[in-house]
C-alpha cells in the first residue's frame, strides 16, 4: 500500500468556471443587501388600473344537491332530496359503459357508497336514470364530493350545478 501513488485530474475548463462563480459571490452579496427593504428608500405604492376593481360578468349560483358531470362523451347530472339521489346519464363514448356506481365523500371525510337501484351497463347512444340511496346520515347538505365510476372504471368527480 506504501509503494500507491496518488494521481489527480486536473481539468482547467471546470477550475475556471469554479473561478467565475466565485467571482460572482461579491456581486450576489451587494445585490441582496441593496434588497434589504430600508426606510430610507422610496416607496412605491401599488396602484389600480383604470378600470377599478373588475366585477364579474356572471352572478354564481350554486344549488345544494345539484351536480354535473360531462367529459369524453359522458354526461350526468345527480340531484338529491334528502338521503335519495336521481342519477341521469347520457353516454356518448362511443362504446358500452359498465353499470354506475356513486361513492359521496361527506364533510367529516368517511366515504359512503351508494345503493344504485337497478345498476346495469350504458349502451352507447343510450340515456339511462337511477335511484340512488343513502344512509339517513346523507343528504344535500353533508355531501363534500361525488365520485362516479362506470364498472371499475373512475371517471372522476362530479361538479356544482
């Protein structure tokens, strides 16, 4: 192990970009410290355009228990009464969705399955209407979000009507 020798590379492109970003630590520590925020300073004061604060152009309303969905070619629409939902679906995909299936995901983050009444396959083209229940627990008001899926398949979330 004595009789080893060391070698070391040596590479002048990289020790000269080391010097430079060096050299650069001076002008990086002025520049903060021209940043620091002193009194002294002036002040600039933020100002509003023209126009003012912009006002919508829509009003926004939301119904509780009212939800959408419309993506790919599918389309629903969820409206709750009390613990008892209608689930209304058109499917444009272009091919045979599986049976539905809604999963609400509740204020206190617990997610609740649905019983889907008469939950069966969505021909392409074809407009299908379930009924859909709840525990008691369940109902316009205690709804966070609404998860639909056709067969294993998740489609996503439902939206505010």
């Amino acid at each position: 192990m004595g009789s080893e020798r060391w070698r070391f590379a040596y590479d002048a492109a990289s020790v000269k970009s080391l010097h430079r970003t060096l050299a650069l630590l001076p002008v990086l520590a002025l520049a903060v410290a021209g940043c620091s925020g002193s009194a002294s300073g002036p002040s600039h004061t933020p100002t509003l355009g023209a126009t003012g604060t912009p006002t919508p152009t829509q009003s926004i309303s939301f119904q509780p228990g009212h939800f959408a969905y419309d993506f790919a070619g599918v389309s629903a629409t969820f409206v709750m009464s009390g613990h008892t939902a209608t689930l209304t679906v058109h499917n444009g995909a272009g091919t045979q969705i599986g049976p539905p299936r809604i999963v609400v995901i509740d204020q206190k983050d617990q997610h609740i399955q649905g019983t889907i009444t008469g939950a069966k396959p969505i021909a392409d083209g074809a407009d299908a209407t379930f009924t859909v229940t709840f525990p008691a627990a369940i109902d316009q008001t205690t709804v966070g979000l609404i998860q639909m899926s056709f067969g294993s398949v998740a489609y996503g979330l439902l939206h505010p009507a």
